[in-house]
C-alpha cells in the first residue's frame, strides 16, 4: 500500500502563503511521505477541474487552497467533495470573519498582496540596499541602516538580513574578525541606529564552519575551525557587545525566521524608546 500523501496546493496567487501554510502544518507531524504539486494563478473551473482529474487518480490526495474568489472557492470544495478528495481552504473563513469585524466587503482580487504599493516599493528598496551592504560593504552608509547586524563569520548575517530585507527593514551586517573590525561612526555613536550582535556555541561554530570548508574544498585555513580559537572569537565577540551595550542573540539552535522574529522586537523596542 502506497502510503505517501499527494499534497495539492492550489492558489490562484504565487501561492508563497500555502508554501509557508504547508510548511508550519508539516513540521507538526513526524515520519510523513509526500509529494507536493503546486499549482499556481488558478482562476478557472477548467483548471481546477484538470488538476482534480489528476488528484482523483492519485491515492491519499489532499488538497489545500488559497482562492479568494468565493465562487471559485465554492466550486473547488464542492467537486472536490463530490470526488471523496480531502480539501481545505485556508483563506476563506478568515477573510468572511475579517468582512464582518471591519464591516466592508472584501475585494476578493487574487494577487492583492503584491500589489505595487509604496510598501512593495518599499520592501524592493530595502532588499537593494541590504545587498549592497552585506559583509561588511560601504559601512560609512551604515547610519542610514534600520538594522545593524554583528557577528563572527557563520552567525548566520547575510541570510538573516536578507529575510529582514524582505520584511521591509535595511539591513546592514559586519563580520567581527578582530577588534578592528568596528567601523570607527559605530564605535562614536553606538546607539546610531539599532544594532544587534549574533552569537553562537563555538563547538556549534566548529561544524559549520568544516562544512563550509569543505564544500568550498578549501583545506589550507586551519585556524578558521581551531576550536580554542573560535572559542577566543566568541569570547571577543560577547566582549564587544557587552561594552557597547547591544543586545544579543545565541543563534546556536535558532532558524533563520526565529532570530529575524527576535531581531525585529529588539527594533521595535529601540523605536519605541527613540
């Protein structure tokens, strides 16, 4: 008996919000088979009913959807219903609910999130600027940074601006390699904007670090996974924060998403405290 699951997302959008949907309900269950089939910018009854022709030969098909059209939406859950296949939407009864707390009618537009807004043009701004200013690159711009990100080498900095650039934030990150690494306007004015420093377990450090060596077949810098010496690293590094007074965050068992969600309370709090 085949026991892995055909998981249909179906959106009439990207479909980037069933993606994360997916995600968060998959990692609630352990030792799960699937394959997914995404199916995006679907707005006709007759895709729909291609895609459910196909589901229907499958065993242990599931469906997720995000339609805002009702009528559409209607019709996804009523053949699928027809067809015994298990299906769920997942924006529906959330924006009915909102319809009625705002008491307005919903634009049921697909694709309304990327709508071309000064937030788009905003959070496109940001992603440019937070590029430019990875790894240490035009720190004398760094003032006009949201963020400031410090950390040794593997802390995660680049891929952690990156997501907060996505959520709109100009995010700069600096790679702490000695105590000459602070860029002098930092040293002056410590609190010029809102700076955070990354850390993390050395022992942790040793392994990332030796993976990284090895997919870059580099062998020669042994002093890059030296456990005394990273231990120094991090050591300097805690040192650093503690003197400017930055909060911190141990990224040693923490996701991407975790340390920017961790990241943007830190802002929040430096906003609301000037």
């Amino acid at each position: 008996m085949n026991n892995t699951y055909q998981i249909y997302l179906i959106s009439d959008s990207t479909g980037e919000t069933l993606d994360r949907i997916f995600l968060a309900i998959k990692a609630q269950f352990k030792n799960i088979d699937y394959k997914i089939h995404t199916y995006s910018f679907t707005r006709t009854e007759n895709q729909i009913l291609k895609i459910l022709f196909d589901a229907e030969k499958n065993s242990n098909s599931i469906i997720l959807y995000s339609i805002v059209d009702s009528n559409l939406a209607k019709y996804l859950a009523n053949t699928s219903d027809d067809k015994k296949i298990p299906c769920f939407g997942v924006l529906g009864d959330l924006i009915l609910s909102f319809s009625k707390l705002l008491n307005q009618k919903a634009s049921h537009q697909p694709s309304g999130q990327h709508a071309l807004n000064d937030e788009y043009y905003k959070r496109i701004e940001a992603i440019q600027f937070t590029m430019n200013h990875d790894d240490g690159n035009l720190v004398k711009e760094i003032s006009k940074s949201d963020i400031i990100l410090l950390g040794v080498s593997r802390t995660s900095k680049t891929p952690t601006s990156i997501y907060l650039a996505n959520k709109g934030f100009k995010t700069s990150n600096i790679p702490l390699i000695n105590k000459n690494s602070i860029p002098q306007i930092l040293k002056e004015n410590p609190k010029i904007t809102c700076v955070v420093g990354l850390n993390t377990e050395p022992e942790r450090l040793v392994d990332i670090r030796k993976n990284r060596m090895n997919t870059i077949k580099e062998t020669e810098n042994k002093s890059y996974t030296d456990l005394d010496k990273i231990k120094k690293e991090v050591d300097e590094a805690k040192g650093t924060f503690k003197k400017y007074k930055w909060p911190t965050i141990d990224v040693t068992r923490k996701s991407v998403e975790e340390t920017a969600a961790s990241i943007i309370k830190i802002y929040e709090i430096y906003k609301k405290n000037g």
